[in-house]
C-alpha cells in the first residue's frame, strides 16, 4: 500500500465527510447528550486513522482498531436515536451503510498492514 500521509487514505476521507454529515444532521438536535456523544464518536474514527497512521507501525493497526470501535459506537448511537426520534428511518439507512462500509475499509487497511510486515 502506497501513500504518503493518512491524507490520501479514501479510508480517513470517508470518515470526515461522515463527521460533516453528523454534524449536519444534529444541527438542530436539542438532546446535548447524544448530540456529543454521537459528534465526539464520528469525529473520533478520522482522527484515530491520522494519529495512527503518523506515528506508524504497530500503533496504526491500534488505532485503526480503536477508529473502528469508533464507528460501531457511532452505529449504535445512530439506531438510538431514531428510536428516541431524533433522526429519521432515510438517515438511519444512510449513515449505517456507511459506518459499516468504514468498518470494512478499516479491516482491510489493518490486514493490508499485517500482510506488509
């Protein structure tokens, strides 16, 4: 796998777009609780694929790990929340399609970094 800095990995560019979007669509959220919590989780899996993948080695496969727990979390949050009425079935569908596409591109950038070394 080739690249210069975290900045070229589609992986990492996904993962903010989908930080943007849940910043978006809880615009106008007045639950503060799940609100943060579900912002700090979406902004938590870009953020550990760059810290990783700059400090290198074994720390990147941890903290592709840790961005993955990340998006499960998000996940988890996202069907909490239509529950409770805060975003729609539409939302549902389209934010759990792409954490579980993240959590795939995830798993193949950690097997591509063990079949490296």
């Amino acid at each position: 796998m080739a690249y210069q800095s975290f900045e070229e990995l589609e992986v990492w560019k996904r993962s903010c777009l989908l930080a943007v979007s849940i910043y978006e669509t809880l615009r106008d959220c007045r639950d503060f609780g799940i609100r943060d919590q579900m912002q700090r989780a979406a902004i938590s899996i870009p953020s550990n694929i760059a810290e990783g993948c700059e400090r290198g080695g074994k720390d990147f496969a941890r903290f592709l790990r840790i961005a993955q727990g990340s998006a499960a979390e998000l996940r988890t949050q996202v069907y909490i929340s239509k529950r409770i009425g805060i975003i729609d079935e539409q939302q549902v569908i389209v934010l759990v399609n792409e954490l579980k596409t993240l959590a795939k591109m995830l798993t193949g950038l950690r097997r591509s970094l063990n079949t490296e070394n």
